[in-house]
C-alpha cells in the first residue's frame, strides 16, 4: 500500500482497517473504523481534504478525489462505493451504495439510503433525494426504495465487506 503525506498532511487511518497492499491513500485523508479500501483503489486528499466514515468499503478501483480551494469529499457510515466509481468533490450520506463505475461529480449530494446505480453518471451540484434510486447518464430518478428492504441490505454489504477483510487481515 502507498500511504504518502503531502503539504504537511497525512492519511489517518485507525488500525482495525484493512487496506490493500496495492491501495494508495494520499494527504488530508480521515477513514473512521472498520473500513477496507481494496485492491488498486485511489483516496487522494492532496487539494482539500477526504472524510471517510465508519464501515465504508471502497472497492476495487474505485478513486475519491476532491476539488481544489472548493469541494472536499464527505462520506458518512455504512456507504459501499463499487468497483471503479469515481466520487470526486462531493457528499455521500449515511447508508448509501455507489453501484460498480458509477460517477459522482463536483458539489453533488448523495442523501442516506440511496443508491446510485452501476454505470450512472451522478453531474454536478445534483442532490440525489434520500429513498430513491438514480440511474442512467447523466442520472435521473427511476424509483422509491422500499425502506423496509433496503435498510437491511445496505448494512449487509457494510457488515460483509468488514468479514471479507478479516480474511485478508488474518493473512497478513
């Protein structure tokens, strides 16, 4: 893994995390517990600073940037951004899910218990409501979540995503 300080700031990140071997985490980066950032995954906090909070699982590829002197990237508890999403500049809630490639731009919102779908394209200063599902290029609503169901979900992918590294932790 590359942990690198830049300007005078340096990732931290709490020891019951798993990052990959081949992760890089660079700059004003704060991961909270019980995260993983997994194979070839970019968080690079060098032009403003990266928020990362509690069981979030940033999957294969995926890169969190942020926006020079304007946007820094904010991601609350519970959040799995999938295979090669981008997250660049913006705010993810609580209890989200960033499907597989999906992008999400400058000064966006992303509410608690929504999901971005795989492949959506997420463009700028777009609020995406709490309990709704977005999709396409660029995004636009296709339905309500049923709250019910969802819930469970979103915590079942944080809680296994926290087994999964265990089993790469013990290997270590």
């Amino acid at each position: 893994m590359i942990i690198k300080s830049v300007n005078g700031k340096s990732p931290q990140i709490p020891e019951d995390c798993y990052i990959a071997e081949n992760a890089t985490i660079v700059g004003d980066v704060k991961i909270g517990d019980q995260c993983s950032i997994w194979f070839n995954a970019v968080v690079r906090g060098d032009v403003n600073s990266i928020t990362i909070g509690n069981k979030v699982n940033i999957q294969d590829g995926a890169v969190i940037h942020c926006t020079y002197q304007k946007h820094p990237t904010v991601i609350g508890n519970n959040v799995s951004i999938g295979h090669n999403a981008i997250v660049h500049g913006c705010t993810i809630h609580d209890n989200v899910l960033i499907g597989m490639g999906a992008i999400v731009m400058d000064n966006c919102v992303v509410e608690s218990n929504a999901i971005v779908a795989a492949g959506s394209v997420i463009t700028q200063n777009t609020i995406v409501p709490s309990g709704t599902i977005y999709a396409g290029v660029p995004a636009r609503k296709v339905k309500d979540i049923d709250q019910s169901d969802f819930a469970g979900e979103i915590e079942r992918i944080s809680n296994n995503y926290v087994m999964y590294s265990g089993w790469f932790k013990d290997q270590d």
